[in-house]
C-alpha cells in the first residue's frame, strides 16, 4: 500500500510505502504469544491488585493501570529479541519490529470498530494518518485489547493498522488457523469482515 502525505504544515510531500497485511502478518505472527501474555499478565495483575484493596475505579483509571502493567510485562517478553526495540517515551512504550520496513506498535484500547481514541497532538495526528516521524517509511500498528462487559477479560487483542478513522487490516491476535482481515467497504463506507481462509499460517511462515 502505498500513500502521499501532504505535510499541511509545510507543504511537504511524503510517499508513505505501508506494509500490506500479509508482510505485517508475516514479521508479527511469531510475536502473537508474547503480545497475549502481555496483556493477559498485565489483566491478572490488575484484578489481584483491585480485589485486593476492593478498589472501584472507572474506566479511565482502570485503562491507565492496565496500561501501565501491560508496558511493563512487556519489557519481560520483548527485551529479549534482537529484532524488537521497546522505546518509552510521551508517557507510553513503543514496540519497534525490526524487518525491511519497520513496524511502530503501541498498546492502545479499542473500541467494537478497533479504533483507539488518542489526545490531539500533532504526533498522534501523524501515527494515525501514517505519517512518518522517521527519515524512512514504517508503519504504525496499534497493539489494541478491548474489555467485555465485566471489565475483568478480554474482548478482543488485535493488531490493527488504521489510517484517520479506517482500518486497513487489522489481526485477531488470539486466532491461530487463519486470518481474519478488517478491510473498508468499498460501497458504504462502513467497515466490513474478509475472511482471508486462503491465507494460512503455514503459507505465511513459508512465505509462499
């Protein structure tokens, strides 16, 4: 996938060579394990803690804490591998996958459409719309978990590329048989589900 940024501030033109889902596939599926541990450690941690100290707190907090000891269980399942970078800064950590063209993760929460909400900043303008902060092109990818109803399990842990307010693949990281691309409708605008049955793990690690 490849796009032009216009760069409003000052009229820079950017070509911005997105990985498309299948390399994303390919560099993060060894990586599936490791991002549901993280964020399964991180859930136990945080209940234990609450149950504990019978403490209520609302959404807010409670994504706060969950995302705080979710960067730090991060750091004992990625640090690690030779060809992932955990960069902490701006109050979060980024998970940087090393590979022809890196991959820039964060751990976000999503909502039912896999979209995370961010405070406007002209850097989460520029990861949102794949603008590059680097002299290279990468591609920006939220590490995203969204809670059910009791806020003590997981909905869903996906790795979701979006560009603005569309989602341009997205991975359910728990799902090992297949790929389930989120792709925009091309007729409403709305998102729709692909089922990509053809696209196997197998055929991804033989990169066949």
């Amino acid at each position: 996938m490849v796009y032009v940024c216009i760069n409003n501030h000052n009229k820079h033109i950017t070509t911005m060579e997105l990985q498309s889902s299948e390399q994303a596939y390919s560099t993060l599926e060894p990586y599936f394990e490791d991002i549901n541990n993280t964020y399964n450690e991180a859930l136990k941690e945080m209940n234990k803690m609450l149950s504990a100290t019978n403490t209520l707190l609302n959404a807010r907090a409670k994504s706060n804490l969950l995302h705080a000891l979710a960067m730090s269980a991060a750091k004992k399942y990625f640090s690690d591998y030779k060809d992932i970078k955990l960069k902490e800064e701006y109050s979060t950590m980024e998970v940087v996958f090393k590979g022809e063209q890196a991959i820039v993760a964060r751990f976000k929460k999503v909502n039912k459409q896999n979209l995370s909400s961010n405070i406007t900043t002209r850097r989460s303008n520029a990861i949102n719309l794949q603008y590059s902060l680097f002299p290279y092109s990468v591609t920006y990818v939220d590490i995203g978990y969204r809670l059910d109803e009791s806020e003590t399990e997981f909905e869903a842990i996906v790795l979701v590329c979006r560009r603005g307010q569309t989602v341009l693949w997205s991975f359910d990281v728990t799902q090992s048989d297949s790929l389930g691309i989120i792709l925009p409708s091309t007729q409403t605008g709305q998102l729709s589900i692909k089922e990509e049955k053809q696209i196997k793990i197998k055929k991804a690690r033989n990169g066949s």
